[in-house]
C-alpha cells in the first residue's frame, strides 16, 4: 500500500491549532493595551509572532517538522485568502505570499535566536524592530515578558497535546497586570 499521498494529521487539529495562534494573535489586548498597532501589518506580526513560537517548540517533538509544515501551509493559505480579500490581484498574490514567507522566516530566526540568549535585550530589540515597526510608544517590556512566558508555556507542554490540537497561551492581561504591580 502506498501511504506517500495519506495526510499525516487530521485537518481539524490544523485548523484547530493554527485557529489557536490566530485568535490568541487578534486578542484586543495587545492591540488595545500592549500598543501594537491595529493594521494589517500589526495583525500580521502578531500572527508571525505567536507561529514562530508555537513552531520553535514544534522543533523539539519527533512528529513536529510535519505539523510545523502543516500549520506553515495552513499560514500560507490564509495570507493567500486574506491577500484576495483585500482586493489583490492574482498576479500580485503569489509575489506577496513569497514576500510574507520571507518576512515569516526571517522573524521567526529572529525570534529563536533572542529567546535562545542570555541577553534579554535582544527579545526587546527584535519587538521594537518589528511588531512595533521601530515605534517605542508601544509597551514593548511587558510584550517581551508575554513570549517569554508563552515560550515557556510551551516548552512546559506534552508534545502529544500538539498532536490532539491542544494549544494554549498565557493570558495577557494577566502579563500588563503583574507589570502594573511592579510600578507602585
């Protein structure tokens, strides 16, 4: 029997993980609180961000480089559907996914990288540089506290419950609160 075509996940965990990272991304919070700005690029690095750190837990689990594509498809063709929505034409579509890709990839290293150092400014920096676009009005500490958390989160997480589309992170409010609480 030839499997080579058989799907390795069940499309609802998919749609149920990749769900996860989009809602927590589109939380008001961070848009209404945090300062992140409410645009399309502001939702875009939100979704990049909360993806790219599911993903780098995903790196730790024997199945998580066929769940990580998946998800990473499932992120494709929403920015594809999300492009066409706004009126984007079907020449333009493909160069823009490639665009988005590249950006996905190249925060996603960042991403790894920062978390991976002892030099928590490099989180900070990383943050300012791209969910802020350079702006420092945004509450930059406090967002780097969240995907410290949220890493940490995961990294706490079976890898079985990736698999049964289980995901969750850290309630943000919660992050802006205990950052109130140091200021008094």
């Amino acid at each position: 029997m030839i499997r080579l075509f058989r799907r390795q996940f069940q499309p609802g965990i998919i749609h149920t993980l990749y769900g996860a990272i989009v809602a927590q991304a589109r939380r008001p919070e961070f848009y209404e609180e945090f300062g992140i700005a409410d645009t399309v690029e502001g939702r875009f690095e939100m979704i990049v961000l909360h993806l790219a750190v599911v993903l780098r837990r995903l790196a730790r689990e024997p199945q998580g480089a066929a769940l990580a594509r998946a998800l990473l498809d499932a992120f494709g063709r929403d920015m594809d559907h999300n492009l066409r929505e706004m009126g984007i034409g079907d020449l333009a579509v493909p160069k823009a996914i490639k665009r988005m890709m590249e950006a996905f990839y190249g925060r996603a290293r960042t991403y790894e990288h920062a978390l991976a150092a002892a030099d928590p400014g490099l989180l900070v920096e990383a943050l300012a540089r791209n969910a802020f676009g350079g702006d420092a009005a945004g509450r930059i500490a406090p967002l780097a506290d969240y995907v410290r958390r949220a890493a940490g989160q995961l990294d706490a997480v079976d890898g079985a419950q990736f698999l049964r589309g289980l995901l969750a992170f850290p309630e943000p409010r919660a992050i802006l609160a205990g950052d109130a609480a140091t200021e008094e």
